[in-house]
C-alpha cells in the first residue's frame, strides 16, 4: 500500500509515495493543513475544509480518497519537502542504538536523520509537486 498522485497537469506523470513517508512527510508540514498526524495518531478539525466534510471521521488527506491538493498547496509542499532535503543532508549519521524509550525527550537526538531513500523520494516529490499543477491522492 502507498499513496498515488494523480498529477493535474498530466505530463508530470504520476507519482508514488510509500505508506509510511507520506504520513511522516505530513507531520513536518506543521500545520499546513488542518488534519496532523504523529506516529499512528491524527487530528483534525472536520468541516473547515470542504475537502474534510463535517462527518469525516478520519482525514481524507491520508485516506487514499482522491483528496485534492491545490497548486498553491503543492508548491508549497514542494518547498517543504525540499527544505527537509538539505537539513536531513546536513545530519551526521546517528547511532543505530540510540532509541532508548527511557531516555527523556530532551536528551533525545533532534533532528533525527531519516532513512536514505525517503531522503530521496523526498527530493523527488520536490521537483515533481512543482510541475504537477496540483494533484490528487489516491
């Protein structure tokens, strides 16, 4: 499973997002939209988005429902992703055994650097959003 873009302008081709990036890519757009997500969890509003209707009881933005991101939203998103690119390029690698689930939050490495290849297909989705004209996910 994954997320598919289906692009506006449609000699950007498609585009494909693995199951667990496109969430992680969300959570550090901050606050972009209105719906967040943190590890498994999520948080939206319902209803301030059109493309979130009122009884939505999960973000559609995650729901693999054909949910519409605007031009100006992929642009955005598109800087975004590649912002992330230069300051996971910027990371030192980190120990493979530093994830000690009783060390306090504060003392945790931060940033944490990501696997390589979300690295990539982050820098790929960059150069692909801006030439999508928007797109929907699917």
């Amino acid at each position: 499973m994954g997320y598919d873009f289906s692009p506006v302008h449609e000699e950007a081709g498609s585009f494909h997002m693995g199951a667990f990036l496109w969430p992680h890519f969300l959570e550090q757009c901050g606050w972009y939209f209105l719906a967040a997500s943190k590890g498994a969890r999520y948080f939206f509003v319902a209803g301030q988005d059109e493309r979130m209707p009122e009884d939505d009881t999960y973000p559609r933005l995650m729901s693999n429902d054909g949910f519409l991101v605007t031009e100006e939203e992929a642009m955005v998103l598109a800087r975004i992703a590649h912002n992330y690119v230069i300051m996971q390029q910027g990371l030192e690698d980190q120990p493979e055994d530093d994830h000690d689930i009783f060390k306090p939050a504060a003392l945790e490495i931060w940033p944490r650097k990501v696997r390589d290849d979300w690295v990539e297909k982050l820098e790929e989705f960059s150069v692909w959003a801006r030439k999508s004209g928007g797109f929907e996910i699917y």
